[in-house]
C-alpha cells in the first residue's frame, strides 16, 4: 500500500498553511483515539467493506496492559458501525478483562454523529459482568447512558443534555482529524465518558514535531484535549491532560495517545498504534 494519499494530483508533506485546502477534498480518515483503521481504500464507501486495525495500551514503564482490535463497516447510506474487542488489564476492574464495543454513528458533510453504543465486559473466564449502554436523541439533544452490573445485580442510568458537538470515546479521534483537515487551531466539544459523565472540552493544536512509530520517524501533529471548567477554570491545572499525534502528511492518521485511561482518576498511558501502513479513507457523503 501507498504510504501517502494523493489529493488533486499532489502528495506528500502538508504544512499548517495547507491544511485548509485538503478540508475542501473528498475524503475522510476515520481513526479514533483508540482505533486505528488501516485497509484497502479501493473497496472504501462499498456497503458492507470493512476496515481493520490493532493497538495496544502500556504504562508509563512501557509494560503492556490491554491489547485490541477493530474494525469498521459500511452498513448503509451515512451509517457506519464501529466494533472494538479489547483484552488485558483496564483501571476500575480487578485482573484481567475483555470486551466488546460497538457504536453506530453518522458521517455527514459537517459532522460525526454517535448513535449508540453497547459495550460487553467479560471477566478472564469469559463471563458477562456488565453491560454499558448510550443512546443519543438529537431531537431532544439527550445522551441516556445505562450501566448493568451483573456482578452487584444493579443497574444505573443516567441522562445528560448536550448543546454542542457531542461524541463517545469510540469517535474521539476524529475531531482532531478534523480540527487537521478544516485548518482550525481550536474546537470546543462535548465527550460523554464512560463513568459515564459529560465533559465540556477544548481540542487545540499545539505544535508540529517528530515522534517514533513503530520503529519509523514520523512528522506530526501534536493536539491536547483540555477540559473547560468555567468559573473553575483554575482547577485544570491538577487535571491531566490528553494528548494525541496525528500524521503531518495526509491523511493525518492517528498515531499516538498519552494521558488518562479513562476516567481522570485512571493511571497515565500510552496507546500506540500496531500498524505500520495506514491507508483507509471513506468518502464524504454526497448529499
């Protein structure tokens, strides 16, 4: 596979004066901040096609703690389904765990939207110890987010009203493709996590560096996902922060994540992507 994606005849290194124009292009990188997708991009848009990629999560020793995999489907139309299975060690569960994760969401020309999303944690013997579960209702602007615990024989849910661009932890990644493609140096967004809670966030570019993938050199993009606490603002300062390196070539794949595991009390990582040759893209919708 082509390591670089020719746009209007040209490839090769994009700066930030550039990235304005790509915006304009009809293409688009679905990555996430934990799925790296990485597939023919012949066969990209046809219903049905699906797009492949693995990760792993280390400490900050650089001892592993989960590996995964994932992959995404065309179904119909705009609507595309993300499906990640995870093993090993997660913050909040005793030993070893899996899971598997699927949203279904919505690409348009202006936006990535989450539809739902079903999550099944198993423990290290297989069996089913909970069920996590988001529906988004863009009428009323409402995430419902129910939490089955199988092990405490509870169930909890909870509701949020969300006012801006809202996405789960399965889309993360594209709003700093995004932020790439449409030459913009900040975004404000809304995150629904998976305690779960609604967190107002602000994506920035920082800086342009070099980092190491893999064994290779690679020219990136380095964003920061700060939280926004309004009057409390102050306090961000003892919050960690998340980082993430996107590509500085088209079509500025995900290729590095560093902060919390999930929640802000969760112990610091780095989640890497396994692939060395990332090509996929899906089209806009024409509509």
């Amino acid at each position: 596979m082509s390591k670089l994606l020719s746009l209007n005849g040209r490839s090769g290194w994009y700066d930030l004066a550039e990235r304005k124009d790509l915006s304009m292009g009809k293409i688009l990188q679905i990555f996430v901040v934990l799925i790296f997708f990485a597939a023919d991009p012949a066969h990209a848009g046809t219903e049905g096609s699906v797009y492949e990629t693995s990760y792993a999560c280390n400490d900050l020793k650089g001892d592993q703690r989960w590996q995964a995999t994932a992959e995404i489907i065309h179904k119909e139309g705009d609507i595309y389904t993300i499906t990640e299975k995870m093993e090993g060690i997660y913050s909040g569960f005793s030993g070893r765990i899996s899971w598997v994760a699927t949203t279904d969401f919505e690409r348009t020309k202006d936006a990535v939207k989450p539809l739902n999303m079903d999550q099944r944690i198993f423990d290290s013997n297989g069996k089913l110890i909970a069920v996590s579960k988001q529906d988004f209702n863009y009428t009323d602007n409402v995430v419902t987010c129910v939490y089955e615990d199988r092990v405490k024989n509870t169930v909890t849910k909870k509701e949020f009203k969300f006012s801006k661009n809202i996405i789960n932890r399965l889309l993360q990644g594209l709003c700093g493709q995004k932020l790439i493609e449409d030459g913009e140096t900040s975004k404000e967004i809304q995150i629904i996590s998976p305690e779960p809670a609604l967190y107002n966030m602000k994506l920035r570019m920082i800086d342009q560096e070099e980092i190491e993938i893999n064994g290779r050199k690679r020219k990136a993009y380095k964003l920061c996902f700060d939280p926004m606490l309004g009057v409390f603002n102050f306090v961000k300062v003892f919050l960690p922060k998340a980082f993430v390196w996107h590509s500085a070539e088209p079509i500025f794949e995900l290729l590095k994540y560093a902060g919390p595991e999930s929640s802000v009390n969760s112990p610091e990582v780095e989640i890497i992507s396994l692939d060395k040759d990332v090509t996929t893209f899906i089209p806009l919708p024409q509509r």
